[in-house]
C-alpha cells in the first residue's frame, strides 16, 4: 500500500527588484544660524512609518519606509537638524498565502531595506557636519502590531516615536 505524498504548501519566492530613494530632505538648522556643531549637543527623536502598494506586474509590491530624524539641543530644546527620509523598495513576492501578505510586506521587506537606510542616514547626517547618527534596529513587528492595533480603534495615523 502505498501511502499519498501530503500537499505541498507553495513555495516562498522573494526577489528585490529595485530599491531607492524615493524622496529625501536634509535641513541643518545649525548652519542656517551660523552656529559651529561643537556648540551643540544633539538630542534625537526617530519616527518611522510603512506603507506597501501592489504594482501593476503580476507579483510586484513596493515598500516605503519613511524615517524623520529630528535633533534638538539638549542645553536649550533649540532645532538642530531634520532629515527626512523615503526609501523604496521593489519586491518580487510568490508563495506567501494571502492573508499573511500585507504582513510579510510591511515585516520583512521593510527588516531588508533596513540596513540601507540606517547608511543613508549617517552618511547624510556626517556629510551635513554632525556626528554620523546610526539609527537603532527597529522592531518591524511592534510596529505592524501597534498599527494593527490603531486601526483596531479607528484612530488617525501618526509617525510612532521611536526614542
């Protein structure tokens, strides 16, 4: 007798296509005042948000990941610097049942592109004449969870406060 082979789930397939920087802003409120950097001790607030789109090719998703870095000066609460930060990717995604799909996009694409970004930001950050400011890993599923729960309430967006 012999015995039937189990179903076999499909196959996880994942490619990045592309990733990019789709929009970017740095201000240095330093530097607009005339102000030297060695006066200054930075304090940083990272807010981070998501968003995820189907393209128009059969399997092709876009991740958005949006930082907004501020710096103020921990002596006065004055202004130092803002960067803002879009950065994209392009994934190809096959196999991934469709209830779990917006999760893996807003979780995985985004832990992907992650290490491009934090690199963006320091070089940005040291080119701009401050300290190269490394970005703390962020915990994508907190971040998918806390969403799920503010859409749960009905409540509006917001950027989540990182520290």
């Amino acid at each position: 007798m012999s015995e039937q082979p189990a179903p076999q789930a499909p196959q996880l397939k994942m490619s990045v296509l592309a990733q990019y920087v789709r929009d970017m802003s740095f201000e240095n409120v330093v530097a607009q005042k005339g102000l030297s950097s060695a006066e200054v001790q930075p304090e940083m607030q990272v807010q981070v948000s998501l968003d995820a789109r189907k393209r128009p090719a059969e399997h092709q998703y876009e991740v958005i990941t949006r930082f907004k870095v501020t710096a103020k000066n921990k002596t006065d609460d004055a202004p130092l610097y803002l960067l803002e930060v879009d950065y994209a990717g392009i994934f190809h995604v096959e196999g991934i049942p469709e209830e779990q799909l917006h999760m893996f996009l807003m979780i995985e694409c985004p832990r992907i592109l992650f290490p491009f970004v934090r690199r963006i930001v320091s070089d940005v950050t040291r080119d701009g004449g401050f300290p190269p400011f490394n970005l703390d890993m962020v915990d994508f599923v907190a971040l998918y969870r806390a969403e799920l729960a503010r859409r749960a309430e009905n409540t509006p967006p917001a950027d989540k406060p990182l520290s």
